[in-house]
C-alpha cells in the first residue's frame, strides 16, 4: 500500500468531494480519482461510494487505520532527521487557540524565555488534527490540543504521539444577555439541541464534539467563523447569531455576564464533561527547551 495512496484516500474522505481533495492536494480531479482506483485494486475492494461520496464499510476500517499509521510515518522521517541535524537553541509549539490561552502557553513560555534568553520560538496555531502533524512531522516540538471528555478521561488517541493532561474546566454556553436562559444556574446541553449555533472550530468547542457529548443530533451551525479571536466569537454570540461552548474557567460568576462583552455564561450541568487539554509529543530529549516547557505546563 503507497503511502501517497492512502494519504489521498484520507483527504478524499475527510472532505467527502474528489474536487475538494484535488484543489486541496493540488492535483486533477482525474488524478485523484486514478489514486483512489489504484488503492481499490490494490486491496481488492470498494472504499468509497461516489455519488454521495463516502466511505463504504472498508473505507471506514481503513480510515481507522490511515491516520495513526501515517502520523507514525511523518514521526520516523522527523526522528531520522533529528539525528543528522545539529542541536540548536530554538522551539517549535503548535496549539489550538482555545489550548494556547486555556494552557497559560503565554506565561510559560516567559518564564522559558527567562532561563533560556537566547532561545528563539514559534508558535503555530491550527486544528487539532494540523497540530499533531506538526508535531509527528517534526515541525512542532510540542503540540497543545483541546477536546471534550469525561472528567479524567483523555482524549481520543493521537499514536504514535505521547499525550498527557495540562488542565480540565467546566464548560459553559455562551449566550446574549438578553437569552431566556441568560442567569439560570445550569442547563442540559441536549436541551439545546435544536438552536442556533456558532462553528467557530479554530476557538470554540467543535460542534462535532459537542454532538458526541450530548449523545443527540442536532446542534447545527447557523454561522461559522474561521478565525482564532475569541473577541470576535463573543460579538457574535453577543449580536444573537448562534451559542456557542467554552471553557467555564473564564468567565467566574456561574450566571453572570462578562464585562463589556454582552453575554453571559451558563454552566453545562449534564452530560458530565470537561474542557480537556492535552500536551502531545515524541521522545523529549532531558534538559532542551522541549522538555522544560513541558514541565512547566505539566505543573
């Protein structure tokens, strides 16, 4: 099985769309669709219905599969070029938005720089998903996901990657001031099922995740905003376009409003679920900068 293959495969079935994934690849569409014929006689089976286009029960077990073994690739090919490259005094950190602030990345990493002054850093920022590439392809030492889970559970599995908690908050539903639910001590989510929502994945809880935690259906977007601004995702909730799920941990009064912002805030009292997140990397080597920082978002 070619790596290329499988890869294409996993893009044609994220995005459901043989154009998506060819603008996305930057590939023809016929190419794409040659790639995925290929990988179909190679095992011997249909992965893909095309019209809709999605998996077929292959498909779904392969899916299963394609994303740990191709994270372990990318990982091998960066521990090989670790060791025919020259230690330098630099970080590379990818993170979700909502990890990055929810973390306390900012102050870490000060104190990092204060140890290490000469140490030069980036920060990434994307998905989850981008950023355990990142890190398994070694573009990111380190990775900061975020995700819903059950009070001291992890999260899904990111193998060959090491995960290990930072910090779990309440979550809550953010809402205009002047929603009917505005100063109620707590709500169900699956109660909220059928409003209007914000699908904010790059700052909110995704609503995908949201779905799974409520055991329902439902919980549609009625705007979504692509950006990593936090400000912005509250105006927007604050001007009545959707909900949208946070972290409790900002926001301190249970029915309260955030100053100057318009909304207010609403524990989720069931399901039992927490705001996760999660730092996830490979070997760390003792005493790099790596290392350190881990320590001290760990602590």
């Amino acid at each position: 099985m070619e790596t290329q293959l499988l890869s294409t495969f996993v893009t044609v079935a994220r995005l459901a769309s043989f154009s998506a994934a060819a603008a996305e690849l930057g590939y023809t569409q016929a190419a794409i669709s040659q790639q995925i014929a290929a990988l179909e006689a190679d095992l011997k089976v249909q992965l893909l219905t095309r019209r809709p286009v999605a998996p077929t029960e292959a498909g779904a077990r392969l899916l299963e599969h394609a994303g740990p073994l191709l994270l372990r690739l990318d990982a091998a090919r960066a521990d090989v070029a670790r060791v025919i490259q020259a230690p330098a005094a630099t970080l590379a950190v990818g993170a979700t938005p909502l990890a990055a602030v929810t973390s306390g990345l900012a102050p870490a990493l000060a104190l990092l720089r204060r140890r290490m002054p000469r140490l030069a850093v980036t920060v990434s920022s994307g998905d989850g998903r981008k950023v355990a590439a990142l890190v398994a392809r070694g573009e990111a030492d380190l990775g900061l996901v975020h995700g819903l889970a059950a009070p001291g559970d992890s999260l899904a599995p990111l193998a060959p990657l090491t995960a290990q908690g930072v910090g779990e908050a309440a979550i809550a539903v953010i809402l205009p001031v002047g929603h009917p639910l505005a100063g109620q001590p707590g709500v169900r989510l699956s109660s909220l099922a059928d409003a209007r929502w914000i699908d904010a994945p790059g700052v909110a809880l995704p609503l995908a995740d949201v779905r799974r935690a409520a055991e329902t259906d439902g919980f549609r977007p009625a705007i979504r905003y692509e950006g990593a601004d936090t400000g912005t995702l509250l105006a927007l909730a604050a001007a009545g376009h959707g909900l949208t799920l946070l972290p409790h941990a900002p926001f301190p009064s249970a029915t309260g409003m955030t100053a100057g912002t318009g909304v207010a805030s609403v524990p989720v009292t069931d399901p039992p679920v927490v705001h996760r997140v999660e730092l996830v990397h490979g070997t760390l080597r003792a005493g790099s900068p790596a290392a350190e920082l881990a320590g001290l978002l760990i602590a």
